[in-house]
C-alpha cells in the first residue's frame, strides 16, 4: 500500500520523461539519453514513453535526426489531466469499489465523502499547473539533466 498522495513510478516517470522534453522543446531526445539523466532503466521508460505517445503528448520521430518531441507547447499540458491518465481510476479506499466492497457500514460511513472531496481537492491543485509551470526555469534544469 501507497502513502496518501504517493503517485505511482508510471506517473513519476511520465512527468520526468515530459519535464525533460519540455527544457529544450525544440530539441528532440532519444530514450537513452532521458534514462541517463534520470539514472533509470531504458526499459522501464520505453513504456511510459510509448503511453505518451499514444495519449497525443510526444510525438516520435525515426531516423537520423529523430526521437521524442513534445506534441504540444507545455504550457497546453496539464498536470492534473497527466496525473489522472498515468495513475488511473482513483480508488482511494474499498468502499469505492462497488465489486469487491465488504465494508458492512458503506451505506452510512461518511468515510467516502471526506476522501472523495480530498482526492477532488489533490486533482484541483494539479488542474491548476501545466507542463510549463513545472519547467519554467529551463536553463537550471537543463545544466543538471543535460550535463
């Protein structure tokens, strides 16, 4: 189990992959050189990368002078919309899952209003940052991951 507001690895690396773009948005970058930087398996990025793509935010490019771009300026790229693709169906407790709840008190606990209200509030906060937010001090960012 998850710490409270704990995204999972899929999402984090989804944010690096994009941050790491959204530095030099012009530039195109390959896997391996976005894996080095953040000292994370090839592998392991190939999946978020091909999951970025087919969500319309990267764009790939083969060939001599290919590799990944942001399909879109980053700051058309909201965190909020990123987070909820990458970590899914927000299910934050056993009653919200109608098929497999046991929970005898469901029906009365006010448990699953207070943590809805909370998970709309989390998604609130991300809704108002975009990918340009994130990387809005670009040339810092790009000495400490392009180095």
């Amino acid at each position: 189990s998850r710490p409270p507001l704990r995204l999972n690895t899929f999402t984090d690396y989804s944010l690096r992959v994009l941050i790491y773009l959204a530095v030099q948005p012009e530039r195109r970058a390959t896997i391996g050189e976005i894996a080095s930087a953040y000292g994370i398996k090839e592998n392991h990025l190939s999946k978020v990368v091909h999951f970025l793509g087919q969500q319309g935010w990267l764009t790939t490019v083969r060939g001599k002078g290919g590799g990944l771009g942001l399909a879109h300026a980053p700051q058309d790229i909201r965190i909020g919309t990123v987070v909820r693709q990458t970590e899914g169906q927000d299910l934050p407790a056993e009653c919200f899952d109608r098929e497999h709840d046991t929970c005898p008190i469901t029906r009365i606990c006010r448990l699953k209003g207070v943590l809805r209200e909370a998970t709309a509030a989390f998604h609130a906060v991300l809704d108002r940052y975009t990918l340009g937010d994130l990387a809005h001090n670009p040339q810092a960012l790009a000495r400490m991951l392009m180095s």
